[in-house]
C-alpha cells in the first residue's frame, strides 16, 4: 500500500506550504502589528487574510518574474522595501522606491557559493512589460480576492491591469460590481468603477453618479472615523472636477477644485488651476465676477 | 558494475511494480488540470501559475519517491532477510551499496522524465512554445540534486534502525536545505562570533540542494543557463552524491547483519 | 585429502545492547573440516550457535578470533562465495519478482551467461517442482513454496559446496522428504553439502558424518555409525547425553 509514501507527500506539501507561508506570515505580521498591536490576534487572526495576503505577494512576485526578496534579503535590509501589489495601484510604473528598486536586494556576492548560486534564480530585475505578459498575475490576485473579499486594494489592482494593459473592460467592471457588493462602502471601488466608465465605456453619467456616491461615502466614513484616506478623496474630486469641466459644468468643477485644495499637498496649484476655470467661465457671468472675491 | 546494475534492476522492478509512483503521479496531473481548469477573468493563456503549481507537485513527488523508496532498500533487505541469499552470493557489500543507488537514482530518472514530459504538455498547450533547452536543465539539474538526496538517504538507512525515522530526518534536512541553504550566510552575519563561525561552516560544508531549484526560471521563462554553469552544478552534486555513498560503504562494509 | 571447508578456532561474540559492552559468547573455539563429497551434518539444540557459524562462513558476521576458510579462500573474500550454494533458514525472496526473474538475477550475478542460464532455471525449477508456477510473483507461493524456492537459488550456479541451514525446518513430511531427496542427488553428482538441523532422524538417514554443538562448543563430531558405537545407543539418544540431557532426571 503507498500509504506512508503518500504521509511523506502530505508532509512535504505541509512543509512547502509552511514555507511559503512564512513570508507573507513576516510581512503581515508586521505589517498588521503596527494596527492592532496584538501579536495573538494575528496568529490566531483570520488565517484566510494571511493566505490572501501571500497570494497578493506572489502577484508582485510575478510582476518581477520571480525576482523578489526573501525574508532574509529583508531582515538584512531591515525592512520590506518593495511595494506590495496593493500599494501601487495607480499603475506599478511609479514604484516611489524606483530607485532603491534599481539597486536591486541583492547585494554583491558574499562567497563562491553565493555568486554561483545566481545562476540559478531570478537575479535580474524586470517588470512584465510585453504585451499581455501582465495576465500572469490574475489568478493570485483572484484567489487573493475569493480569500479575502474585504481587501479592496485587490480589485483596485487587478481593474487597473485589465483595464489598462490587457483590454479586458467588461472583466474588470465585473471584479470590481464583485468587490463593491463585498464592500458597500468602499469609496476606492467606487471610484476605480467611475474610472471604468468615464475611461472605456464613455459614460460621464454613470462615472459622474458613481463617483459622487464614493465622495458621500468617504465623507460618511470620515465624519466617523477621525482619520481618513485622502489619496482617493483627492483623485475622486479630480476626477469629477475634469469630468465636469468636460461637460460644460465649470461651476461644479470649481466647487470641486476648491474642495481638493483643502485636502491637497499642493493647494497653490489647485489654486492656479480654479482660476484658469473662472476665466474660462467668465464671459456668461460677467456680472458676477467681481463680486465673488 | 554488472552486480550493481543487477542490483539496479530490481530496485526499477520494484519501483514499477509498487502502485506508489502511479498514485503520486495521477495525483499531481489531476490536480493540475483542475488548476488548469479554472477560469481568470475569461483569459485561457495564462500559465504560469499552472507552471508554478504543476512544478511544485512534481517537485514534492520526485522527493517523497526518492527518500521514500531509498529508505526503505536496505533495511526491506535485512528485514525480509532477502540480503542473506544476496550476500552469499560473489558480491561486495560495496557493488550493493552501488546497486541500491543505482537503482533508486535511474528509477528517479524514470520518474522525472514521466513528470517532465506531462509538464511540457500542459505548458506548451498554453504557450504554444516548447522551451526545450530550459525544461531540459531543469530535469537534468533535478535528478542531479536526487543523486545527492538518494545517497544521503542511503547513508541514513544504514546508520539509523528504522526507515520511517531516516526518511523523516532526510526529509527535514532536504527540506531545510531548500529553504535555508541559500541564505545561510546572511544568517551568519546576524550571530555573535561562535556561532558565526559555525554557521558559516555549515554553509560551506551542507550540499546546496537549492541550487538545483531552477523552477522560478523555467516558470517565468528566463533564458536557459550557461551550459557550463549546469556542468559546473552537475560536478558539484555528483562530487557530494561521491561523499555520501563513500560514507555508506565505510558504515556498511564491516556492519554485522545478523 | 584438502578440506574444501575449514574452520580454525572460531569465535564469535555479540554485543548484546541491552547493558552496555557486555558481549553474549555464540560461538566457542570452534574446529571442524569439512571433506569434498561428504554430506556433513551439523548438528545442536536451538542457540547452539549452528546458524552463527554458518553466518560467519557466508561473511555475514565477523569472527572475533579465528578464521574459517572456504577452498581455501578466507571467507572475507567475496570471490569465497563463487562456488557455493546457500539456503538460510527463514527467508522470503523479492515478493514483486516471479521466481524465474530471481533466479535471473542471481544468474548474473554469478555472471552465468544467458543461454547457460535459461538451461539452469529449466533444471532447477525442474527439481524443486515450481516449473508450473514460475512465471507467478513469489507473494502469491505458500510456505514450503518458498522454500523451495530458496532452494532452487542455492543451487542456480550448479554449486561444488552446499551451506543449507536447518533445510526442513517448516516443511511437511512430503517436503522434508523431497529436500532428502534432492540432498541425496547431490551428493551422488559428488557435491558437498554442510546442512545444520536438529531433526535427527533425517541426519541419520543421509550425513557422512555430523558434528554435535553446544552452547557454542563442539561436543562431538565423526561418522554416525563411530557415535553409535562410542555412546552404544543411536543417534538420538547420543545426541541427547552429549548435550547433557540425561532422560531419567
Ligand atoms: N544478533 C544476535 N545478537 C545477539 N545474540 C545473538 C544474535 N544472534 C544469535 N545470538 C545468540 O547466539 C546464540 C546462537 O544462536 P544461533 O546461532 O542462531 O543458534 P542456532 O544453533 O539455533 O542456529 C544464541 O544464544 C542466540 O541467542
Ligand atoms: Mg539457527
């Protein structure tokens, strides 16, 4: 009977599984460790979100062709210095750690072994850049998503390549209906969605519903937690203030530009930018003008 | 030779007449096509996922084969008392040695060449290319790896009693080489000075199994690695494969069995 | 005339594991010679020490002190065992193999060529009765089956000296009866054979000359007919007073 060869085999996959584990275990350890401050609460945690957030690893992994840090490259390091999937997501391009990137983990080879061992695995750092090359990473980030419905920086990834690199709108408006159901209140899916329809459907009407629907939502959530994200609020209110400047609503799109300056590390170029608006729509209102400073 | 290659025979017999390669194999190629199977975003050529998982499968088989069907050779002689009529024969307890790795490596060979083909299937049926050069050094690089794993589970099956403890000991080891040896050095620098030093010794003395890990390069299609590097790596695993059958013999040679 | 088996002084301890050096006596100064044609029986109650001796013969164990030697080649020496023949007592073949894939094997190991040794698997196949059954996997033969198969490879390569340790032992009537037959065979083609047994009758029927073990020692040894006459009774109750078993206590 191959039964106790069939117990090594279930070892073995217990071990690799373990092993694979170990690292998105590291990083969301600390990563999770930072929020709740319970080390208990992660090990014992939803051990589903752990797996998830491995598969969103193995997608950046893929992103680089296999070319990734271990732990150990991290610990040497101090820290996880590439961007997980989900923290890029407005387009892996502009990694803010290009550079660091560049340099690569690995350091100059230590000792013989080292430097033969190079031949061996990814040494090199690329990026999937050939046409349709960027599919590889779907299925992790799907699985990533069937695991953990709740992450919604998922969807947000995984719109953002199929709508962008791999001409697959219709797909990505359903993965993003999908988190949307998952997360009714999620103003990041909101916005991606209005991308979807104000970028490939050329529906301002929908993008422009969807969008005001994630500024009502942000500032729900905002009015109950002290301390939002304003990275979406501001591309939300970009977003609209374009959408409506399009479509001949220059008062709304100020309304919006002025709501942005408040929240926007750049306030003086909003500024510039509202005042390119009023004299786009001073003519008709002449008569108001003056009176509004 | 001709004993060994006898004794080598009958290890393959068995290998083929024992239903555990068939299981583990029907068992990696379901669950590959199941993966297979499965819909991404209405995209059918996505593949490398299914490369990645298909190679894992194959990876955790060819270990489970060899350490399982090596650890058993020996200590299956002594209990069966089949090594009695054996050694009576004109044999050396070296040509036995020989043999059971012999056996054992080339049945791994068969195995892998089984493994490798059904995975050229399932890549080449997305990719609808044939990266000849890369699957072929992955293969030969892998069973280079198992000649080191087979002799060390042979050296293991006459230094420890019971089979079931030396396949679970070469097994931790194998794995915590995997996993570990690459990054051992790094570990070093992190330790205060004695045991800086005896890690780093470690190190350099272990077999770095993972070297011979060529899947990320195969899953994410990277050019084929110089030939002489692999020749380089065929050295280096046949030179520990050497060592530890080496062993073996010394242990074994004067080794009472009754 | 030269002794085609000899043993000088022998030997032999085990390390009992159970406390610590101490070592369990197995095998006591042991001579004996063993002549070619002769049917030579070894004779001892069970933890005499009979399948020890034959272990060191074949190189299983080594000898603590001594020496045994096998036409004259120290039993150290694989090339010893090129001409011999060896059946041990209690032993299972190769289950996954039919018995013409082991005698195959043991063939070539003998480097038998091809042709020679498809004619030896006929005959001894032929002997021991299993030609019907040869191309079945041995896990499907019963007991006294898979003695005879051990049989059949102690004598694949036609060998000039035969080691059969206790060759009956688990057979019924017609089984030991046939192994006696094929023993006598042998001996009329001018084999050797150094059998070890406890079963007496059979001794008496087919053994040039025997040797009594005891605890190791040897207790007497010559021509059945010369013990009878020694001890003036037969062979079993000779046996019995040389090991000290006295039937009126
Ligand atoms: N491997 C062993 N380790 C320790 N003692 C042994 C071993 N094999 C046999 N003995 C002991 O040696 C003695 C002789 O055994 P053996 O040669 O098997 O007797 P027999 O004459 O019945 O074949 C016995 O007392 C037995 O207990
Ligand atoms: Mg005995």
């Amino acid at each position: 009977m191959p039964a106790p060869s069939l117990l090594f085999g279930l070892l073995c996959s217990v071990c690799f599984t373990l092993a694979t584990w170990l690292q998105p275990w590291h990083q969301s350890w600390a990563g999770s460790r930072a929020q709740s401050g319970s080390l208990l609460n992660v090990v014992m945690g939803d051990s589903r979100q752990l797996l998830a957030n491995h598969f969103l690893v193995k997608a950046d992994v893929y992103f680089h062709s296999g070319y990734y840090p271990s732990i150990f490259d991290q610990v040497t390091r101090g820290a996880p210095h590439m961007a997980t999937a989900k923290d890029d997501h407005d387009g892996k391009e502009d990694h803010d750690h290009e550079a660091n990137e560049e340099s690569g983990f690995l350091q100059p080879p230590r000792d013989w072994i080292d430097r033969f061992s190079r031949h061996f695995y990814p040494s090199r750092h690329t990026h999937l850049e050939k046409p349709g090359e960027a599919r590889e990473i779907l299925p992790w980030l799907r699985i990533a998503a069937d695991l953990d419905p709740h992450n919604v920086g998922t969807y947000s990834v995984a719109a953002y390549w199929l709508r962008q690199h791999l001409n697959k709108v219709d797909e990505a408006e359903q993965f993003l209906r999908e988190g949307w159901r998952a997360n009714p209140d999620s103003y990041e899916i909101l916005f991606e969605l209005g991308r979807v329809f104000d970028e490939n459907r050329n529906d301002p009407e929908r993008a422009r519903n969807v969008w005001e629907l994630g500024l009502r939502k942000w500032h729900e959530q905002s009015a109950r937690h002290a301390r939002q994200d304003n990275f979406v609020l501001e591309q939300t209110l970009t977003q609209l203030a374009r959408l409506e400047e399009r479509e001949g609503n220059l008062p709304k799109a100020v309304s919006y530009l002025e709501e942005l300056k408040t929240v926007s590390p750049l306030p003086d170029t909003i500024q510039l930018q509202i005042n390119e608006l009023k004299q786009k729509a001073a003519p008709p209102s002449a008569v108001k003008g003056p009176k509004s400073p | 030779m001709n004993n060994a290659l006898a004794i080598a025979s009958v290890v393959v017999k068995e290998l083929y007449r024992r239903k555990d390669f068939y299981v583990l194999f029907v068992l990696t190629a379901l669950i590959t096509l199941l993966m297979g199977s499965l819909n991404f975003f209405n995209d059918d050529k996505i593949v490398r996922y299914l490369k990645e998982i298909c190679l894992l499968l194959i990876w955790i088989s060819a270990l489970t084969i060899a350490v399982g069907t090596t650890a058993r050779q020996i200590p299956a002689e002594r209990e069966n008392r089949t090594i009695f009529p054996l050694l009576a024969k004109p044999i050396s307890r070296g040509q036995l040695v020989a043999g059971k790795f012999l056996g054992c490596w080339l049945a791994c060979g068969l195995v892998l060449i089984v493994f490798y083909l059904f995975f050229g299937v399932i890549s080449a049926s997305r990719e609808h290319q044939w990266a000849a050069a890369s699957y072929f050094q992955a293969l030969w690089l892998h069973w280079w790896m198992l000649a080191v794993v087979v002799a060390m589970a042979l050296l293991g099956s006459v230094v420890f009693a019971a089979p079931s403890s030396n396949a679970t000991i070469c097994l931790v080891v194998i794995l915590g080489i995997l996993l570990m040896g690459r990054h051992l050095n790094q570990v070093a620098l992190q330790l205060a000075e004695p045991m800086n030093t005896v890690v780093y010794a470690i190190y350099f003395a272990l077999p770095h199994l993972e070297l011979f890990d060529v899947r990320d390069l195969v899953v994410h299609n990277w050019d084929p690695i110089n030939w002489l590097v692999c020749g380089g790596a065929t050295l280096y695993a046949a030179a520990y494969a050497v060592f530890f059958l080496f062993a073996t013999w010394l242990v074994f040679r004067r080794q009472p069995l009754a | 005339m030269k002794p085609i088996l000899k043993i000088q002084d022998l030997v032999v301890e085990y390390r009992t594991h159970e406390f610590g050096q101490k070592v369990k006596l197995a095998v006591n100064r042991l001579s004996l010679e063993v002549f070619p044609g002769e049917i030579f029986g070894f004779l001892g109650p069970n933890g005499a020490g009979k399948t020890t001796t034959m272990n060191v013969l074949l190189g299983f164990v080594p000898a603590s002190r001594g020496a045994a030697y096998i036409f004259n080649v120290n039993v150290r020496e694989p090339i010893a065992r090129q001409r011999i023949g060896y059946l041990p007592e209690l032993t299972y073949y190769y289950k996954f193999l039919t018995a013409e894939e082991l005698l195959r094997f043991y063939a070539r190991i003998f480097r038998i060529p091809a042709a020679e040794a498809d004619r030896r698997i006929d005959e001894v196949l032929k002997l021991v009765e299993l030609d019907a059954v040869r191309k079945r996997p041995i896990k499907t033969y019963s007991k006294g089956m898979q003695q005879r198969v051990g049989l059949a490879q102690a004598l694949i390569n036609n060998p000039d000296l035969l080691i059969l340790d206790e060759p009956t032992s688990g057979l019924d009537p017609i089984g030991r009866m046939k192994v006696r037959q094929i023993i006598q065979r042998l001996k009329s083609q001018g084999k050797t054979v150094f059998f070890s047994s406890h079963e007496l009758g059979e001794v008496e029927t087919v053994c040039d000359r025997v040797a009594i073990l005891h605890q190791g020692e040897l207790r007497a040894m010559g021509r059945v007919s010369d013990l009878e006459e020694k001890y003036k009774c037969n062979l079993e109750q000779a046996f019995l007073k040389v090991v000290g078993y006295e039937p009126g206590l």
